[in-house]
C-alpha cells in the first residue's frame, strides 16, 4: 500500500512540474517567433531602402537621358510614369497603393501627351516647331486701314481768323493678302522656310471742302488685281532647348527678296471729279495708276524668339531687327512727264513682341499677345545730290493680337487671328485665316 502511495504522489508531482514547464514553453517559443519576425522586419526594411535609393537612382538617370534626347530633338516613343517615394522605410504604411500611384502618373503622363498638339500648333505659329518635317500652309488676311488728313490752304488773319481753302482728305484701304508658306525640318536644331504673300487691295479716296464749303465732297474708288508681294526666306536654329531654368531659345535669319511690284517710276494721273452746281467738276485727285505690292529693295533681318512653359501657361517673346540694302531706279519721282533716277534706302526697323498662350485641350490653344514695330526715316538721292529724308516715312505700328489654334485633324490645322491697331500706324484691324497642312 506504501509503495501504490508513492506511485501516485510521484505521478501527481510529474504532472504537476509538466503543466508548469508547458508554458514556459510555450513562451520561448513566441520569444523566438518575435525574435524572427523582428530579423526579418528588419531585413525588410533594408531591402527596402535599397529599393528606394535604387528606384531614385533610376529616376535620375531617366531625367538625364531624356533631357540629353529633349536636346538633341527627339521624343521618345513610350511615356514614362515618375514615381518618387514621399518618405523612408516607415512609407510603407501609406495609405495610397501603388496601383493608385501609376493610374494617377499614366493620367498625368496622357494629360502630357494630349495637349502637345495644341502646344505645337502654337509654337508653329509664333515659334519653330522643330518636331514637323514638311508643313504646307496657305491663309487669307482682311486689314483695315483709313487715315483722316486736314489741308489748309491760306493764311491766319489777327492769329485767329482763317482765310482761305479747307480741305478734308481721307484714304481708305481694305487689302487682302492671300498668303502661301512652307517649312521644313531639315534636323531637330535646323528648319528653313518661304512664304510668299499676294495682294489684293481697294482704295478709296475722299476730299471735301472745295471752294471753301465743308459740305461739298468728291470720291474716287481704285482697285488692283492680285500681285505677287516680296518673298521672305527664313533659316532658324536652335540656340538652346528649354530646360528647368532656360526658355527655348531660337535664333532666325530672314532674306527678303523684291519679288513685288516696286513703289518707285509709277507715274501718277489727276482725275477731276465732283461737280458743284454748274456740273463743274471741282476736285482733282492725283493719285497713283498702279498699286505697290512690296518694298523693290533687298532686304535682311534676325530674330531671337523665347518660349517658356510656365504650367499652364506659355509666356513667349521676340526681338527683331530688318534693314535693306540701297538701290538705284531709274525714276523715283511722281511726275509722268519728267524721269528722276536716283537711289532709295529704307529705314531701319525693330520689332519686338510679348505675349502668352493656354492649351485649352488636346485640341485649341488661346493666345494673347503685344507687338510693335518702329521703322526709321527713309532717304532718297537724286542723282547728283546728296541724300535727303523723306519726312513722314518713319513709323510706330503698336497691334493687339488675339489669336486661337484649333486642330480639325491629326495633320490638318485651323488658325484664326484677330489683331487691334494700337497706334495710328498700324492697321485699324487685322483678321486672318490660316491652315497649316502636316506632311
């Protein structure tokens, strides 16, 4: 009986000492699985560190490589989604997925992609758009031009009292200029061009005041066919790509060619018109039997145009400079009757524009813009005689321009502008047409 009584109080002391080591067992078991999960945490979080410092690594020479093809004019065919991680390892608990992260780059990277058109349209208009092989572009222009002059004729009595003849003189001229271009893209930094306008103007002039009554007034109407105007060859360059810190720089020279009719040895006629009363005719108009549809000179000039895209916006500009080389005709008087050889030598000319234009979408493109050209004084010489000014030839021609690109297709492009004479040397308005064709 003694031996079954230590039999079972060795058992219950087994049984007891087991349920106190089953816990401590199972302890160092979960201080085992924490110390593993802790390594591989950390393990982790190195992998993923590298991770971030590899992708950044990546992301930079991604940069480098398409800024060098920016450079050089070439657009890669793929768009490629950034994807730069806000914060260290702890990032990792953001709440935005990574699939979010590339659906909002892709959107980003097609938002790109579907405005460039209409960027390029602009930039065809107002810059150099390098990216288009061959463009073909033919437009129309309506312009407006009237200009009200006061003759007086007599002299001042008692410093205040006018004897003598008043006349009201005012020219009016509606011109139509049908315009034909070309440019090519010889490489992503060279692009030629021609273009080419044809003239088409009606010219009314009007002149009242004769015999002394402001209410009798004459006019006389006079058109011209279309001509050919003076033909302009351009050669531009890209001096620099536009970069985080620098506008897309382009430098352009222009030579113009005399291909219109010269303004010089058109001889003028006296047509009476206007008839008073008696059926008297009482007003002469000596006005000239052709119209002028260029400069007769060969001219030259070099712009420098500037565009930076400043999101969402492009904010553009351009200086330029035209001068022409002297020339002798062998008539540049007015009077048919006698013949005045001499030579010509027009002014000087500086341009200068400002402006900036939005995307609307994949399609239009809104611009506004400021521009001005100051011309110098002409001068002539007789042969035989020195050179003298011809006074009233220097100018300052100031337009608002408001102008909208809209592309009906992928290769075919509507261009509408609208421009607002600022001065009285600029046209009182200017409205055109163009359409750009993409070979």
């Amino acid at each position: 009986m003694q031996t079954g009584l230590k039999q079972g109080l060795a058992l219950a002391v087994s049984v007891g000492l087991g349920m106190v080591a089953a816990p401590q067992a199972t302890q160092a078991n979960e201080v085992d699985d924490v110390n593993a999960l802790s390594a591989e945490l950390q393990t982790l979080r190195e992998s993923y560190v590298k991770e971030v410092r590899r992708l950044r690594e990546v992301d930079a020479r991604l940069l480098a490589i398409q800024a060098q093809l920016k450079a050089a004019g070439v657009q890669p065919d793929g768009q490629t989604t950034r994807a730069e991680p806000s914060g260290g390892p702890t990032a990792a608990s953001s709440n935005t997925t990574a699939g979010e992260t590339s659906e909002v780059g892709h959107t980003a990277a097609d938002k790109e992609k579907a405005t460039k058109r209409s960027v390029d349209d602009f930039l065809q208009q107002e810059h150099v758009a390098f990216d288009r092989r061959l463009v073909i572009e033919g437009g129309i222009t309506y312009s407006r031009y009237d200009r009200n002059q006061l003759a007086l004729n007599g002299f001042l009595a008692l410093d205040s009292i006018f004897l003598g003849n008043i006349s009201v003189d005012k020219v009016a001229s509606d011109t139509l200029t049908y315009s034909l271009a070309a440019r090519y893209s010889l490489t992503p930094r060279w692009n030629i061009g021609v273009s080419t306008p044809f003239l088409q103007r009606q010219i009314t002039y009007q002149k009242g005041g004769a015999g002394g009554s402001a209410a009798s007034y004459a006019e006389l109407s006079q058109g011209s066919t279309v001509t050919p105007g003076d033909t302009t060859f351009n050669l531009s360059y890209r001096l620099l790509p536009e970069t985080q810190d620098w506008p897309d720089i382009v430098l352009t020279g222009s030579v113009i060619a005399p291909t219109g009719r010269a303004p010089y040895g058109i001889s003028w006629e006296t047509i009476n018109a206007g008839q008073d009363a008696s059926g008297n005719s009482f007003v002469q108009f000596s006005v000239p039997t052709k119209q002028a549809t260029g400069n007769g000179l060969w001219g030259y000039g070099v712009s420098l145009s500037m565009v930076k895209t400043m999101d969402p916006a492009l904010i553009f500009t351009n200086f330029g400079y035209t001068g022409y080389l002297s020339r002798h005709f062998n008539d540049i008087g007015i009077d048919p009757s006698v013949q005045n050889p001499g030579r010509v030598k027009l002014g000087e000319s500086f341009s200068y524009a400002l402006g900036l234009a939005f995307a609307l979408n994949d399609r239009a493109s809104l611009s506004l813009s400021v521009s001005d050209q100051i011309s110098r004084q002409a001068r002539i010489k007789y042969d035989g005689q020195p050179w003298q000014a011809l006074i009233g030839s220097n100018a300052n021609a100031a337009t608002f321009n408001l102008g909208m690109t809209y592309a009906l297709n992928k290769r075919t492009t509507l261009v509408t502008t609208l421009g607002v004479g600022l001065t009285p040397d600029a046209p009182d308005f200017t409205l055109g047409i163009k359409i750009p064709f993409i070979l």
